[in-house]
C-alpha cells in the first residue's frame, strides 16, 4: 500500500513514499504486534519485540492481534413445506341386496320415508310411486310438469317433483328432481341420475355393495366450483337434450291444435327445465365455468 504524507505550506515540500506491509490475518495463536517509528519517520510493525531497536523499544506501541472472527454458523435453511397431498374423497360405501339381475339399496326420502330403490345409472330420473308421492304431502295438480317416458308400446306422461332431499347411507343430495311413476313389479322406487350423477359410483356385485364418491372436491382452476369437466358438461348437455325433447313434443301437439293436458303440462316441464337451466348458468358463471364446457 502507498502512503501519501503532505506537509502544509505554499510549495508542496516532500513527497515520501512508504510500503507499510499489514498483516491482514493474524492467527489467534501468535503474540502482540508492535508498532516503532524510526528516527527517519517510517513506521515499522513487528511481532517480535527483540527486533525493534533498543533505543526505540521505549516508544514502541503495543497492538493487540485482531481476534479471529467467530466462523458462522451455517443458516439452516428452511425444509421445504411438505406439499399438501390431495386426498381423494373418501367414498361412501352401502349396502346392495341383488334379485335377479336387479341391484337394490335402501333410501330415505325426505328424512321420512324409508325405502328399498332400484339402481340405475342409466335413467335420467329418480322415481317413486304416487303413494310416497302422498304420504310425503306432494300435491300434483294441473300446474305440475309432465315429462315424457317412451315405452315399447306407448308414450307415458309423469309428474316431475323435487324431493327435499334424498339419503343414500351417509351420502345425501337436497333439492332431487323425480318422477312419480308406478314401477311394474311393486318395486317402491327407482335411484335414477339425477341422484346418482353427483357422484362416482362404483358397484360390486359380488360383494353386494355399492360405494358413492362425490364429484364436489375443493375449488381450483381446473375444478371451478368443486367441479371437473366431466360434470358441468354433463350437466348442460342433460338439461339442454331434456329441453329439446319437450320443445320437440311441444311442437307436435300444437301442431295438432287445441289444448291437451299433454300440452300443457309438457309446456310447464319446458318452464321449469328453463328455470333449472338458468340457475346452472348463473352458478356456473359465478364459479367461472368456460365457455365450452357449457354446451
């Protein structure tokens, strides 16, 4: 290192040039460090004091070595949060009693009625018969809907009601869509898609059990409102053909003229399919839902 040393004055009167060796790093273990100035002004640093002229130990100045710097500690680093593993929902697993070919389970209608339903993942609808209809105090009248069932002979026009809710085990669904239809055969009911389409079903035959996973999971981009794909789009095309059939309908009887009780309670199934497919709208905007998945 160069030193630069200015003496005041008008001229500058000296420019002296020392090197002054430093020790940057001195151990913890060596000894003090002296500091001496000769009688020509040159500064001198040693760290043995029997190198330091005797005429020069008197003013020598003592200097304590630095002490080391303390290594730190490395930072431990924070571990990585463990990623939350999304669970599959935990499925709901019932009883099935098997006759023939037909699969049973047991529903509760209403937290009322108590009863032993066909399972079909193939119909659109739940149903039950006009006796449950009754003792659950559902009035069916002029104004309710009627939607259409094609039989191999005929066509049947049946009341469509909302059930307060429905319960499968411990999976239950509010506000269900059913038929009033009489089974053939005495059977109490039907557990149709518009109960069942809310969940995953898996059935086991074998083993007589059937178990329900719900479609509703937490809400993310790919899932707006708890929900895949697969549902929403099924929900839209459901109410859109079901609608289609009825305006279909609606335009044959009109076209034979007059005012059937056909007509017109396909025309309030046309009002109430409308209403329904408004609200899916209206939540599926809200849960963000694309544009093609509605169709």
């Amino acid at each position: 290192m160069r030193v630069f040393l200015w003496e005041r004055g008008d001229k500058m009167r000296c420019l002296a040039s020392f090197i002054i060796v430093l020790a940057v790093l001195v151990p913890s273990s060596y000894g003090e460090m002296y500091k001496w100035v000769d009688e020509k002004g040159t500064v001198h640093f040693t760290d043995d004091l029997s190198t330091i002229p005797e005429k020069n130990r008197e003013g020598a100045e003592t200097r304590k070595p630095p002490k080391e710097a303390p290594t730190p500690k490395p930072q431990e680093k924070p571990q990585p949060a463990l990623t939350e593993r999304i669970s599959e929902p935990e499925g709901i697993t019932v009883d099935l009693v098997q006759s023939g070919e037909v699969l049973f389970t047991e529903v509760v209608l209403n937290e009322r009625i108590k009863q032993h339903f066909m399972v079909d993942t193939g119909a659109s609808f739940t149903m039950i018969r006009r006796e449950a209809a009754r003792e659950l105090g559902i009035t069916i009248d002029e104004s309710t809907p009627l939607v259409p069932i094609a039989t191999a002979s005929s066509v049947i026009f049946n009341p469509l009601v909302t059930l307060r809710s429905i319960r499968v085990g411990g999976a239950e669904v509010e506000n269900v869509d059913c038929l009033v239809h009489n089974l053939p055969g005495g059977s109490a009911g039907l557990l149709g898609n518009s109960f069942l389409s809310k969940f995953k079903v898996v059935l086991d035959s074998i083993n007589g059990k059937m178990t329900l996973y719900s479609m509703q999971g937490t809400p993310s981009p790919d899932r707006p409102g708890g929900y895949g794909r697969g549902f929403w789009v099924s929900q839209f095309r459901f109410y859109n053909g079901v609608l289609d059939q009825l305006n279909r309908m609606k335009r044959g009887y009109e076209g034979r003229g007059g005012a059937s009780p056909e007509l017109v309670g396909v025309k309030n199934a046309i009002r109430y399919f409308e209403n329904q497919l408004s609200e899916l709208e209206r939540r599926a905007s809200f849960a963000g839902v694309p544009r093609n998945w509605r169709q």
